[in-house]
C-alpha cells in the first residue's frame, strides 16, 4: 500500500510542485491541509481555487481548516503576556503560526490515517525547524517529508515542472518576495532587500499603507494580561488584532527592518509589518509597569528573552517553553486596566495614559506636593545600610575614584 502524506499547502507554486514531486518521486499518496491562521484577510484567492489547484497537482484530498479563533486565543495570547519580540524587535508572527499548523497537520494525518507529513520549505530558513520540531514533539512516531529540500530545482525549473504537469499556477519564474501571513503579521523577504543597505520599497506592504493622516487614540482594555475591548467595545482576540492591524496600520504604524539570526546560522535581512501585534504588545508592556512587582517586572523580562528564542527556535511544544508559558501567566493575575494609545502618521505610536484598579502606582508615595505620605525620615537609616560595602571599598582604596580622568 502507498505510504500517505499529509502535505501543509498553502496554495503557492512550492507546495503545488511538491504534491506531484512526492506522487512521482517517492510513489505517496498527499492530502493537501489548508490551515487559515488568518492569511486569508489579504488574500485576492479563493480557497475553492486553491483546492482546484492542490487537485489538479494530484492530491487525493483537500481539507481547509479555520484556526483563525485558535491562532489568536492559544498562540497569540501567549506571545501577548510574554512581550514577545524575537531580538528585541520581532513579534514572531510566523513562528507563532507555524506550531498552529503542526497541530492541525498531525491532527489531519491521524484523520486520514497517514504515515507522514511533509513541507514545502527549503533547508535554509526556520520554518522547518518549526514544522519538524512541532511534529515529533507532538507525534514521534510520524516521518516529516521535506521535498523542496531534496528536488534541486530552481524556481525557474519549478514553473516549468508546474506547466508539463499542467497544474494551474499564478507565479511567474521571477518571483520577487517570499511573504508570510496570518493574524499577527506579515513577513517579507527577498527581492531588493536581500542587499542590508538597500532602502525597502514600498511595494510589498499591504498593512501598514498611510491612508489616514489624522492623529487618532485608541483605549485598549486589558484582563489579566489580555486585551479585551477597544474604545470600550469588547471584541473576540482575533477580532480586536484584525480592527488594531487596520487602525494603526492606516497610520503606518508597525514596519520593521532588520537583520536577524536564523537558527540555521544565516543572518537575514528581513522585513515585517504587525501593526497589531506591535500596538498590543507595546499596550500591555505599558500596563505593566503600571501593575508589576520590581523584582517579578525584571526576572519577567529576563524569561521574555528566553521565551521568545525558544519559539523563534521551533520549541513551542517543549517543557521549558511550557514551564515558561506557566510562569507568565501567574504574573497576569494584576495585569488590568487601560491604556491609551495615540497614533500619528506616518508610522508614530506613543502610550500616553494608562489606568488600572490593580495598579501599584500610589499617588501619595510618589508625589512631591503637600499630598505626600512618604517616609522620608526613613530614608537615612536605609541608605548607610544600603550604601555601607561601597563605602567600605572606597574607604580601602583611599577615595582614588573620586579624582576625574581628565581636567
Ligand atoms: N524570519 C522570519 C521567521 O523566521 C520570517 C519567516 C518567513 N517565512 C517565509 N516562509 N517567508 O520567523
């Protein structure tokens, strides 16, 4: 009996190649799993088109799944109360996806009784750590094919293998960028900006396009870390990402350019738009500094680092990243309130109030007027103490310190 494969696709020339790649190299029988994780918001295709293509290429099956609502409140959620940004700038959109994917891939091939699952990426970028990672953390006993990692063509050979078989592509042989999509983002790759010095051009964006030059705010509501409403109406997770990547993508807001590390040792130049993702994180980092304890606020940032590399690096489903996952969500508990955020093209957002119920900010402590309950008194005893093994050391070396370097 011919081994079955249940194939990610996505509907691009790659995936459509390797459906009938796989049929004639490796004699498989591919089912074709479409997951929207929130791409289809963009999208100018159809999913009935798609699966004419994925049948056209071969396929015995062609499954879409929704996890849009599954995307947000399990992947993005989580992302949210870890300020999530890989290197301090990247929200991880398709990292965040790509686990989504596994789950419904694996779910797919129990389904359809499959031996395999299979990707269409190639050996240079992340995504198939994610995919092959993700797949034998949540089934070890699955094989993860790899086409587009074995046939040795080109893009250019890839076209010409989609007309001699006649599946119905839309890609030309000078494809200029590699995008990524879904809910949280969009990712961009390729093309001019492979040169680290050459500007962007603007014609890849599609999110974060200036089409309104008026300043405007917006008060997101946040419950136990995660936003709930806007302007006090309360929307689904998925809903509220959606309204904010319009909102504040009409400003601008939301590009990034930068250089990163890849697991796989390359540095890339890559580009994102997450017009939503950037204004909830930036929100809720916000609220907070408003809500957390010090010693938890800085141990929390220290494990945001590590939460962020390990699901840049495919270990969304690993006991650290779990532990980690644990850790975060008992520092939510206070994490309530608003904040207001203020939105001035092109690309400007600036937090510029935050109030909360939980809040540890205590007017009385910090101000300087006639309100004050400070202790100051307090103050002296506290400081020797405090300063006391400094003073000792310059004591000992005779107050050399104190002479500047230069006069
Ligand atoms: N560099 C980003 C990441 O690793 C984006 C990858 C985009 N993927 C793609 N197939 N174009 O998460």
């Amino acid at each position: 009996m011919a081994k079955r494969v249940v194939l990610a696709y996505s509907g691009g020339l790659d995936t459509s190649v390797a459906v009938r790649w796989m049929i004639e190299e490796w004699g498989v029988e591919v089912v074709c799993v479409l997951v929207n994780v929130g791409q289809d918001a963009e999208s100018s295709e159809s999913f009935d088109d798609i699966k004419v293509r994925a049948l056209a290429a071969g396929a015995m099956d062609f499954v879409v799944v929704d996890a849009r609502e599954e995307m947000a409140d399990d992947f993005c959620a989580k992302a949210i109360v870890a300020n999530a940004r890989y290197e301090g700038k990247y929200p991880l959109v398709s990292a965040l996806s790509r686990p989504v994917i596994v789950r419904h891939l694996v779910d797919q091939a129990r389904k359809f009784d499959a031996q395999a699952v299979a990707h269409g990426c190639t050996g240079k970028g992340n995504d198939q750590v994610r995919f092959e990672v993700g797949t034998h953390a949540l089934a070890p006993d699955l094989e993860v094919l790899a086409p587009a990692r074995n046939w040795g063509m080109t893009r250019a050979d890839s076209v010409d293998y989609a007309e001699k078989w006649e599946i119905p592509i839309r890609a030309s042989k000078e494809k200029i960028y590699s995008i990524d999509e879904n809910l949280w983002g969009r990712a961009i790759e390729c093309g001019a900006m492979e040169d680290p010095w050459a500007a962007p051009p603007e014609e890849p964006y599609t999110l974060t396009r200036v089409t309104n030059s008026e300043p405007f705010e917006v008060t997101v509501s946040f419950e136990a870390g995660l936003p709930v409403a806007l302007d006090g109406v309360a929307l689904s997770l998925a809903d509220l990402i959606k309204t904010l990547n319009h909102r504040a993508g009409a400003t601008g807001f939301g590009r990034l350019d930068m250089v990163e590390n890849r697991r796989v040792g390359i540095k890339s130049r890559e580009v994102y738009e997450c017009p939503g993702a950037l204004a909830i994180i930036g929100a809720h980092a916000d609220l907070e500094d408003l809500t957390l304890e010090r010693e938890v606020h800085h141990e929390k940032a220290r494990l945001e680092t590590r939460w962020a590399e390990l699901v840049y690096d495919g270990m969304w489903f690993s006991p650290l990243k779990e532990a980690l996952d644990a850790f975060m969500q008992e520092t939510q508990r206070h994490v309530s309130g608003d904040v207001r955020l203020r939105f001035e093209a092109p690309g400007l957002m600036r937090v510029v109030g935050r109030r909360s119920p939980e809040a540890l900010y205590d007017y009385g402590l910090a101000t300087y007027d006639a309100a004050d309950t400070f202790q100051h008194a307090d103050s002296e005893g506290y400081f020797k103490i405090y300063g006391l093994g400094v003073k000792t050391w310059a004591a000992r070396q005779g107050a050399k310190n104190a002479t500047p370097t230069k006069s």
